[in-house]
C-alpha cells in the first residue's frame, strides 16, 4: 500500500533526528522537500470548506470528514505527533490573529505555509550568551515579508534562520511545524515570548527582551483527523 504524505514526513523525521549525528543540510532539504509535497487536505483540512457545525471552530466538519479550514475563531492548533526526537503539529490561524515574537531554543525547526497569508517577521540574535538561553540584546531582522502560498518550506536552525519569530495572518491560514527537539520545560527549552524595540539609527535591528506570555494569546487545540501515522513503536509490536 502506498504511504500517505503525512507519513512520508514522519519516517523520515523520524530517521533523521533520532540519530545522534547532527543532521547534514542534504538530509535536512530531503525532509524539506518531502514537506513542500504536503497539502492542507492530505493532513484532512479542508482549507475552503464552510460548515454550520456547532463544533467547526474545535473539530471541523463532521459530515466531510475535514476541518474548516475558515472556521477557526481562535489560533488552533492541530497535534499530530509528539516523541522525544521531534514533534509535527499545523497551526491554524484566523485572518487579524497574531502569534507574537518567540523562540525555538536549541531547535530546527521546519515549517511550510500551507494555505493563505501572513506577515512574518523574524529576528536571530546579533551575538549569544554562553547560556544559549539569551533573553535581552540585539537582534538582527532575517525576514519582513508577507508569505503567500505557494511558498517554499523555511528552515529554522538553532541559532540562525530567524529563530525568533511572529506571525500575523492576513487571511486565514495554517502552518504545518517540524521542531526537533520539542519544546520541553524539563529540557531548558521552553517557549519564551519577546518584545522589539527598533533602533531607528539601525535599520533592520532591535533590542529583544522577554516578555511574559501576552493576555491575548489564545491557542485551542484540534484533533488530527488526517491519515493515521504508523510509528516506530507501532512497528515493533
């Protein structure tokens, strides 16, 4: 039987960062580019679809099979696997949601736009702490720009890339995420949130300092409702 895209994806993520050699930049675009083949409606997102189900905006459109895509009131997001090595998830944001400056400590991160716009800005730091848990200093601007799909695949990598970044959704869109390592407290990687101050005598530059979680942020969760995935330990039973 032929493997669906979403499993495609996890085998050879899975291949790539449970290894304990650092991956190499051929191996990283061979999963960069198998992500680039995913659509919103191979992971079971109807990114047009319309529905009048009281749920729509947690679960999608019963009936079909899919989520709405265009249903979504608050910024979702969609889990889809979780293991010590990576995690892949697709977040889902209404058109005017933002999703502000914030960090991948230690991770790579791949992500793929796979429907609508939205306004990127992304910062990597100008100089690092020996900590490489740096929460004030100077940050130099990698991206500004509105992305539109289609668009290729970025790469994040730990310290360059535009590790810090915010999304604004100018229409309603979703986001398929690859982060290796997860997100972990226990780990020293936690998610943590950054204010910018430009430095009108700098462009392109701005003091980042950590701010606490903003009020606003409101992040649902969805069930992953696309083609089930087969993973290692479910191989070894």
């Amino acid at each position: 039987m032929e493997k669906s895209k979403i499993q495609m994806l996890y085998d050879a993520s899975h291949a790539l960062f449970s290894q304990k050699e650092l991956p190499t930049f051929q191996q990283i675009h061979y999963v960069k580019d198998l992500l680039d083949k995913i659509e919103a409606m191979d992971l079971g997102i109807d990114e047009l679809g319309m529905c009048d189900s009281p749920l729509s905006d947690a679960s999608g459109d019963s009936s079909k099979g899919l989520v709405c895509g265009q249903s979504f009131s608050e910024i979702t997001y969609i889990h889809i696997h979780e293991c010590d090595n990576f995690s892949m998830g697709v977040f889902c944001l209404p058109a005017g949601k933002v999703f502000p400056l914030h960090d991948h400590p230690e991770m790579t991160v791949l992500s793929k736009l796979l429907y609508g716009s939205a306004y990127v800005k992304a910062y990597d730091w100008i100089a690092l702490d020996c900590s490489g848990t740096q929460t004030v200093g100077l940050g130099g601007k990698v991206v500004d720009e509105v992305m539109k799909t289609p668009h290729e695949p970025s790469i994040l990598f730990p310290r360059s890339g535009g590790n810090i970044h915010s999304f604004t959704a100018l229409t309603p869109c979703a986001i398929l995420d690859v982060l290796s390592p997860p997100y972990s407290e226990d780990f020293g990687r936690p998610s943590t949130y950054f204010s910018d101050i430009p430095i009108p005598s700098l462009h392109g530059y701005a003091i980042l300092e950590e701010r606490s979680v903003p009020s606003d942020l409101v992040v649902r969760g969805a069930p992953y409702i696309g083609p089930p995935i087969v993973t290692v330990n479910q191989y070894q039973f």
